[in-house]
C-alpha cells in the first residue's frame, strides 16, 4: 500500500521524524518497505502489509498508529462534526447474513463540483485519480481509515430503499469504469448468480457488494442528492465473488482481508463531516442495521509466560509501557494483565499474540542470541522400525524397493470425485507390484539387470481399516504379507548386522548401508547389440576398448560382454550397448550412425563383424 508521509503528518501535532527515520522504524517493527520514492514536497512509502495486519493496517491511520507505537508520539484526537437531528426516509433491508453490518446516509442538496487541491494532491500521492468531490472523498476516507465507502445518486434510484440481497440467478449488472477491448472502450457488463451478495433498489442490483459499483446509481456532475453506503460483508464470500468475476479493487482488497464491523461508526462520521464541508447540503438521521454486534475480547497473560516464550526478562513496566503506545485498556489482576483487544485488531485472538506484540515494539534487537537447551529423549517408532528390518531384509536379498499407486479400480473403500478408473483404495499391494514388475522387466536393459526383483512396503485400506503389508515379488511369483509377521522374519536375517538384536546396540540409526543416486533420463532408451569374430588370441577387453572409445557419449550402458563361443581357430564376442539421451529422444538413424562408425573401426583391424 502507498502512504503519503504529509498524509501521515496530519495525524500528529509532533513533527515526525525524517522519512528515512520512519522507513527504519517500521521495517524493523511492523512491515517491510519495498519502495520509498520522493513526490515533490512529499514521500511516498511503499508498505507491504501482510494480511494478518491487513483488517487494520491498510490506511493511513493504521500506519500513523504504528508510527505512534514505535516512535512513542501522541496521535492528534480527531473530531468530527455532530448534525442536528433529521429525520429521513432511508430504508435499509438485509435479506442475507453475508452482510454484517450496513450504515446509510441520505444528504441532500449537495453540490458536485471539482475536488480542491488538497484532495488532488493527497489521492495523486498514492496514484488515485480525482474525478469529482464526492466520489473523491469516498476513495480518501477508505485510504485514510481503511473502510470502504459508496455513494449513490438518490433520484437515480427506484425509491428511498436499499436492499442487501443475493443476486438472482442470470441477473445483469453494468459496472462503473471503462474495460478496453481492442480499439473499443466500454463499460463492463457481468452476469450474476444466486450466491452473489449485491445491493439493489425495489427493481435491480446498483452495485456488488464489497467488490465494485454499478453504473444505474453513479453520482455524477447532475446528481443533487445522495445516499452514503458504509457497510461490512463476509470476507470470505466477499473473496470468492470477486475471484469467480476476476474484479480486484482497493474495496475488495479490505474486505477480504476482513475488517471490523465496529469500524463503520467512525467512518460515517469521518465521510459526512468531509462530503459537508466539500459540497454542503441537508444531512438526515443516519440508518444502522447491525444484526449481530461484535463481542468485545478479552485476554490475560502473564509477565512470567511472556518472558518464558521470548527467554527475556522484560519488566511489568516495560510490558505495561507497550500496551500504552498501542492504546491498548487493560487491568493487572493476580498478577496478569487483562487487556481488552481493540475491535479492529482481529489478529490479537490469544495471549502467544501479545507475546509477539510486546517484542515487535521493545525491539528485536532486546533479545539475547541464545540457543535453548532441549533435552531430547530418543524413542523408537515401532512401525518405522518394522519397516526398516523388513527393508534392509529384501535390499540385502537383491530386491529393489518401488512405489505403486494407491487407487486403484476396485476395492472396497470409494474415494469420491476421483478418475474412474482410480476411484478405490487399494485392497493389496500385489496388483501394482505386478503391473510394475512387468513395467520394469522391459527396461531390464537399461538397468543392466539379468532379473528383476522388486518390493513395496505399504498401507492397505478394507473396510474393517488399514493395515500395513509386505509384497515382494520376481518372475517367479508375487508373494504378500502383514507387516509385522514379514518383520519377525526379517530380524533373523539382520540379526548380525550391526548389532541389530543387541539391546544396546539396535536400532536404524546404527545401520551403515551403501546408498546412492543418479537421475534417470525420460527419454527412452534404445539397446543395440554387435557380434565380431577376432583371433582367438584377441581378449574380450581390448574388443569392449574399441567399441567404447568409439561409441559416443550416449551410451549409458555397456559395452557388456554376453555371448562368447570360439571355431575353427576364432572367437566370437557379442557386445550389448544401451543409448539414451537426457535432452531428446533418439532416432534409429543416430543410433545406426554410431554402429555404423564402430563397424568400421573393427573392420579395420581385419575383423569380422556378424
């Protein structure tokens, strides 16, 4: 959000200090900075307010409240005019929760005109345009408070009722501002449904609600009396609207971060007393429906859990000094201090956020740099420990351990909204064991495996619950068990290893065994094989030399030796190459290029290749 420091200043009868003061102060208690650029005569601070502060802190008095905070300055009471008693025709009805609070104001006789330049300047700083003096000061009591506003022309409306309701299903609503498509300008035009929380007169919506103003009811150069909408909604709705439209404004920003109801009260006050002194007019009684008023918090802590938490030793004067520089009412009783949470604190719901308050203001740098002494009691996992004996037992027999899904297409547990054909929990781990030993029994070659052996350690889910098991399986067959029965088993077989067995010596931890990595391409592979008659004084490794050194980088496996037979005074030596590529899938021709060039080579020892 961007903060004007003149703006800022207005808040305080103290001069502030330095813009660069200011950026240290608040970068090293509330926010980061992002930006700090220079307008003329004033600073812009581009503040990165994080949505747990965002009910509070987007405006600029929420800002000057920290500024207090941190600084230790006094924030000027500001006072707004009190009308006489009037009484008005306004009617306001809520039909739906998603609205929390909703504050009207009808004034009359106003007079639309050009903003003064104080307000242009003020907006310009923080990159709003001026359009005129009323919708000018709706948009600068939202950055100044952080609660947005709307203004309705009256005589535009069907009658002197605003109703709060969802949309019906296909209504349509023109909105304010212009949407460019092409060369083409227009206003935009959006269809609603039924879960769409809009205020509307007695015959069609003026405005959505939180999100944007619609075109029916715009305050203009001609309008001569108007109604003031200050106003809560459901923050989560509010979101999920705006999302679902693709609509991100300044009001949308506000609400769906969630900002106290409570806020609404001086925010009507704020806006009538500016709207007066911009264009007069008659103000009437303001109408307030506020179904269902917001409790006050209320939370205790004590020095001691403050000071556990931080490993401080802050004194009750210097704790009681931070809920005085955030304005904060509280009493000591037995010791703790009960403070009352302002309203629009809404981040504050326990005693670990006071904690966390007191630091952010007394300062970071108060904390000593030391690390906590934990003692740590080691305790065995049972199940990780059956997991590990049968693991190591099956890695030490030669099996490869994999991983198959878990839904599959029966079984006895459904899973909802899942593909058709994954819309069960497996009932064992046999079938994806097969369907991966036959996966991989394709790609022996590349492995460079004579035989694959696999196995998988997982959960199972019927109907009675779940319940870990054991597959392991080679051409031979797929076998399967329970977990804790294949464990038994497995602790006899690693009974030597590493003193697993030994009670003073057991456990994973104590276990040392070979690991390694290396990413695989996804690419396939291609294996090609070649045959060649040498004298029978020739050995398999000077042939193997040959074809390595001219095989190129993209073999991955082999040369390996497979066949060999000798006749008639000659030996015959059948080599396997494995070729893939990690950037691009091959072709026959590369493939046939570099046996073609290995050929060659041995041809020219006068061999013969078959």
């Amino acid at each position: 959000m961007k903060v004007s420091y003149s703006w800022l200043q207005n808040y305080f009868e103290e001069k502030l200090p330095e813009s660069e003061k200011i950026s240290e102060g608040i970068i090293f208690h509330s926010f980061e900075i992002e930006e700090t650029e220079k307008m003329g005569n004033d600073v812009v601070f581009d503040i990165k307010v994080l949505p747990d502060r965002a009910h509070d802190c987007l405006s600029h008095w929420g800002i000057a409240k920290e500024i207090s905070a941190i600084f230790d300055l006094k924030i000027k009471d500001k006072k707004y005019k009190i009308f006489e008693p009037k009484p008005t025709e306004l009617e306001i009805k809520i039909e739906d929760e998603k609205c929390l609070r909703y504050m009207g104001r009808m004034v009359k006789n106003v007079e639309v005109s050009e903003s003064p330049a104080w307000l242009k300047e003020k907006l310009n700083a923080i990159g709003q345009k001026s359009i005129n003096n009323i919708v000018d000061a709706a948009n600068f009591m939202m950055f100044d408070l952080g609660q947005p506003i709307h203004c309705f022309d009256l005589d535009k409306l069907e009658s002197a009722k605003i109703i709060v309701r969802n949309a019906i299903a296909g209504e349509e609503i023109n909105l304010l501002g212009i949407e460019k498509i092409g060369n083409l300008q227009k206003s935009r035009s959006v269809l609603l449904s039924q879960n769409d929380l809009v205020i509307a007169d007695e015959k069609g919506p003026l405005a959505i609600a939180g999100i944007k103003g619609g075109t029916k009811a715009e305050v203009d150069n001609n309008t001569k009396n108007i109604v003031i909408e200050v106003a809560n909604f459901n923050s989560v709705t509010t979101r999920k609207t705006a999302k679902k439209l693709n609509i991100l404004t300044d009001a949308v920003k506000r609400y769906e971060n969630e900002i106290s109801p409570e806020l609404c009260t001086k925010v009507m006050d704020a806006i009538t007393d500016l709207v007066f002194e911009l264009g007069g007019g008659e103000v009437e009684d303001t109408i307030d429906k506020y179904p269902k008023k917001v409790e006050q918090k209320k939370v205790s802590v004590s020095i001691n859990y403050i000071n556990k938490r931080l490993g401080a030793s802050f004194s009750k004067a210097e704790m009681e000094s931070v809920w005085k520089k955030l304005n904060f009412t509280y009493i000591v009783k037995d010791g703790d201090f009960e403070i009352e949470i302002p309203y629009l604190r809404i981040d504050l719901t326990g005693p670990h956020d006071l904690v966390e308050e007191v630091i952010r203001i007394l300062g970071y740098d108060r904390l000593e740099e030391k690390l906590p002494e934990i003692k740590l009691e080691s305790k065995m996992n049972e199940t990780y420990s059956k997991m590990f004996l049968a693991r190591n037992k099956l890695l030490g027999e030669g099996y490869s351990e994999v991983m198959t899904y878990t839904f599959r297409d029966k079984g006895e547990v459904e899973v909802l909204a899942s593909a058709s054909d994954k819309k069960f929990l497996r009932t064992n781990l046999s079938d994806g064991l097969r369907e991966s030993l036959k996966l991989n029994q394709l790609n022996a070659p590349l492995l460079g495996m004579k035989e694959i052996k696999i196995f998988e350690i997982g959960t199972i889910f019927k109907k009675g619950g779940e319940e870990m098991c054991v597959a392991y399986g080679d051409k031979k067959g797929i076998k399967e068990m329970k977990l804790n029965e294949y464990a038994e088993s497995a602790k006899l077989f690693l009974n030597g290893l590493a003193g697993v067995g030994d009670p003073e010596n057991r456990g994973p931890e104590k276990m040392t065994l070979p690991m390694k990595f290396k990413m695989w391409s996804l690419f396939p592979f291609i294996a090609r094989d070649i045959a060649v008659w040498v004298p029978e004084n020739i050995l398999s490794e000077e042939v193997e030399k040959i074809i390595k050194e001219n095989a190129g980088d993209m073999v991955v496996r082999g040369p390996e030796l497979f066949d060999e037979f000798k006749k008639e005074g000659q030996i015959s030596y059948a080599f396997r190459l494995v070729f893939q590529s990690f950037e691009s899938t091959l072709t026959d021709q590369e493939i046939n290029d570099v046996m073609t060039k290995v050929s060659d080579k041995l041809k020219e020892r006068d061999w013969q290749v078959r």
